[in-house]
C-alpha cells in the first residue's frame, strides 16, 4: 500500500509518500519538506499567524513535488497531523487533506505528531521492547515508556522549556540566529579550550523524578552575557565557549536522566527522536555512556534527516493507526494532543 502524508503542526510545509510493502517493511518514496526557518529567523522563533500563510501557500506545490517524486503512484490512504502543534498550522494541513480526501476519495487517518517522531525509528529498523522513548524537540521534552507500538506512558517531561527551545532561545541571546540548535553545536565544535570556564548549572539532575527543566540554563546564559564586555560577547572565543557548555549542560542532562529511566523501568532499548536528536554530539554520547555501562541496552536512532519535522515519520504512523481502525471520522487539530490521548 502506498501512504501520502501530510504534517504542518510548525513552521515546515512536509508530504512524503511510503509504500508498505508485504513484509510490512518500509520504503520512503518521496519526503519533502518545505522550511520557513528564513522567514522566522528576524522574529527568533515561530510566528503563527505568518506559519499558517506559508503553509497554504506552501502545501499544493509540496504535496504534488512529494507525488511527482514518487513517480505519481496509485494512493491508498492519506496521513494527516492533528496534534500537538500550533493551531491554526495544523488545521491548515487538515483542511487541505480533507478536501483532498473528498476529491480523490481515499480514506484518511489522522497523526500524532510526538508518535510519528517516536515511528521515525521503525522506517529501517525493527524497534525492540519495552523502549524507553527520549523526544527531544522545539516543542517538546519528555521520556516515555513504550510497551509496544501505540502503547505509551509519560513518564517524566519539562517542566518549562524544551531542549529545542533551549538551543533556541539561548542561541538568540548570544545572537546566533534561528533555529538555534544546529548553530551552537556548529559553534561548539570549534571550541578548542576552556579559557574563560564558563559552567552553567545543570538543572533536576540529582532529583529522582524523571521531569527536566531548562528555563535557569537559559537565564544562567544570559546572566552571564550581560556580564561581559560588548567585545567579549562578539568574541570567538566566548561564542565557541559558551555554545560547548550549553550543548554539553543539555547533553549531560537528557543523557542521565534517560539512562536512569531505561535503568529503573528494565527496558532493553532506548529510542532517541526530535530535532535534538539529529545533534552529532548528543548521539555519540549516549552512544558511549551505554558502552561505559556495559549494558546490554539497544540505542535507536533514526537517520539525521528524518529527526527534524517530516512527513515520511507521520506516514508510517498514520499505517499504524490505519491498521488499528479504519473509519476515522471527524479529524480535529488539537494543539494540546498528549501521546497517551486518544485521537
Ligand atoms: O522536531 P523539530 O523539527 O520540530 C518540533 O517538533 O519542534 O525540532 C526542532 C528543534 C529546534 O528547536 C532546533 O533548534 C532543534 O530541534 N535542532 C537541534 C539540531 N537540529 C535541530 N538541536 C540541537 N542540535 C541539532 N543538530
Ligand atoms: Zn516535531
């Protein structure tokens, strides 16, 4: 069977197309995303009203670029994100499917958007349980306990911000750009030394809960910004710096508390998702603080393109809640959806 899906929830016009084959693999044949980081960048962050113009603008020629690529097959179903996300996005995708829907009469299934992050792991691999989910996006923070695929617990979450948004609003203060993230770990790679020992607190890390918080990191950055010189916080030195201790304080942070969840629930595998999980730093390290532990523990990770928002994830989820029912009525946005609600 062949999926067409479409995801809006942000800031990025996406449609993929996957075929399903027999052997219930996957097969991505189309998977284009449209981003409108250049437009946000001068507001530092996400502007709604701005988002939903883009995507209307956006959605017919992406989703006929997506078919176009997979070479035009025969549709059977479409995938569609109804939430978590910003409103006024997501009804936008909704409503473009539905009336896509009625036009071509195919059925059409609606998507989670933090389950179809979790599913980006299943796309080349069969993922192992019980999981211990860490997604890490602009939007989103939490560890979650998967017994199976559709069956999810949170477990802990921020209490604030998330680590996306943590990269992204401490990015903005030393005046780096949007989305942050993948600029302070460009920056933090070339940091080469330690000369001004900046350490920033790491927030919840000794606390036997499983929730995060990032709103002190963002604070203790910008506590520390004003403290220096106009010269100084322009400095290559300082920017590299600054950016090395940010990453690592979010590393260290998203890394133990995970690795005690997977810990005290026994879980044989850890699945990594989100836009935070594409950082190249973030993936080592965990990759080396299991190994240190000598645990047998599996770490998924989906492919680095397939981390941040795309449509390709929310058709592999839209199969699975497609095999789960079939007549899905009334699709609504839900700006709020949790991953233990129903759809
Ligand atoms: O999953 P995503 O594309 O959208 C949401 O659902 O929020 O995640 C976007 C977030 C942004 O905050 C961005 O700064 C962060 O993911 N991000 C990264 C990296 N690439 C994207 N954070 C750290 N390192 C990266 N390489
Ligand atoms: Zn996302």
């Amino acid at each position: 069977m062949k999926i067409l899906a479409i995801e809006t929830s942000c800031d990025d016009t996406c449609s993929a197309v996957i075929e399903v084959k027999q052997n219930k693999e996957f097969r991505i044949l189309s998977n284009t995303v449209s981003s409108q980081v250049k437009l946000h960048a001068k507001y530092g962050g996400v502007f709604p009203s701005l988002a939903k113009r883009e995507h209307q603008k956006n959605l017919p020629i992406i989703v006929k670029k997506a078919l176009k690529e997979a070479k035009n097959p025969k549709i059977n179903l479409i995938a569609v994100t109804s939430g978590p996300g910003l409103e006024p996005c997501l009804w936008t995708g909704i409503n473009f499917s539905k009336d896509l829907a009625k036009k071509t009469e195919l059925p059409i299934v609606p998507v989670n958007h933090i389950e179809a992050h979790i599913l980006a792991n299943v796309i080349d691999k069969k993922p192992v349980f019980p999981a211990v989910c860490l997604i890490v996006s602009g939007g989103h923070t939490q560890i979650i306990l998967m017994k199976k695929i559709g069956k999810y617990k949170i477990l802990g979450e921020t209490r604030d911000d998330a680590a996306g948004e943590c990269f992204d609003k401490t990015a903005r203060i030393l005046e780096l750009g949007y989305p942050g993230g993948p600029i302070i770990s460009e920056k933090a790679a070339e940091s080469k030394n330690k000369k001004l020992q900046i350490i920033l607190p790491r927030p919840m890390l000794h606390q036997k809960n499983y929730d995060f918080s990032f709103s002190g990191l963002k604070t203790a950055v910008l506590y520390d910004f004003k403290k220096r010189s106009k010269k100084e916080r322009k400095s290559k030195q300082y920017i590299q710096e600054m950016s090395a201790e940010i990453q690592q304080t979010i590393i260290d942070v998203l890394i133990k508390k995970t690795l005690k969840t997977a810990k005290d629930y026994r879980v044989k595998s850890i699945i990594l998702s989100g836009g935070v999980a594409a950082n190249k730093e973030l993936r080592k390290q965990f990759l080396t603080a299991i190994n240190n532990q000598h645990s047998k523990i599996i770490l998924s990770l989906p492919d680095e393109k397939l981390c941040t928002d795309n449509a390709a994830m929310v058709a592999v989820a839209g199969y699975f809640n497609w095999q789960k029912k079939k007549n899905w009525k009334e699709i609504e946005a839900n700006a709020n959806l949790r991953i233990s609600d129903e759809l």
